[in-house]
C-alpha cells in the first residue's frame, strides 16, 4: 500500500506478479495471493483474469481514508498520551508541526 500511496503502482497499472513478488519478498507465493485478495476486497486492486491484479482507480484515497481511520481510532490515543506524558503543549505541537512541514513539503 505504501507503494501505491507513493506513486510507484499508479491507478489501473498493474501490480507485480505473485511469482515476482513471492521471490522478491522471499514469502510463500499463497501468502501473496492472500495479500492481493485483501486488497481486492477493500477496493484497493482489481483482477483481470489471466492478467494480474492492477491498482483500483481510487485506491490512494481508500488507502488514506483507511490509514485516518486507524489513526484517529487507534493511534491518536498513544499519541495523545506521550504528548501529556512528556508535558508537551498544544502550542508547542503545533510549532514542531509547522517545522516539520516546512522541511517535509
């Protein structure tokens, strides 16, 4: 997914073959095949038969919303709590936030 947010499989190009990746990832090829049914069901890839799988036109979008989702459910909390833990303001989150996007955009 990282790769498909990153723009290295844009939308309706296909993805590497279960072969390709099962050797480049050293996994068991079932294993990939698993993989690309996952993304299937989630609207992240599609299948051709006799084809591959390809990346779904709105995949980047779905593998966002997704992400925030988990965030905001999951990792918000744990983030929350190191920020009062260490005694981290409002004020001053914001300004690490603004610093890192100046770098970072």
């Amino acid at each position: 997914m990282d790769d498909i947010v990153e723009g290295i499989y844009p939308p309706d190009n296909r993805l590497p073959s279960v072969r390709e990746l099962s050797a480049r990832m050293q996994v068991n090829a079932n294993t990939i095949v698993r993989t690309f049914e996952i993304l299937e069901r989630e609207g992240v890839a599609y299948n051709r038969r006799g084809m591959g799988y390809f990346v779904a036109p709105d995949a980047v979008g779905r593998i966002l919303s997704a992400r925030r989702k988990e965030f905001f459910e999951n990792d918000s909390n744990l983030f929350f709590s190191r920020l009062s833990q260490f005694d981290i303001t409002p004020e001053a989150l914001a300004d690490l936030y603004r610093k890192w996007l100046s770098k970072n955009a």
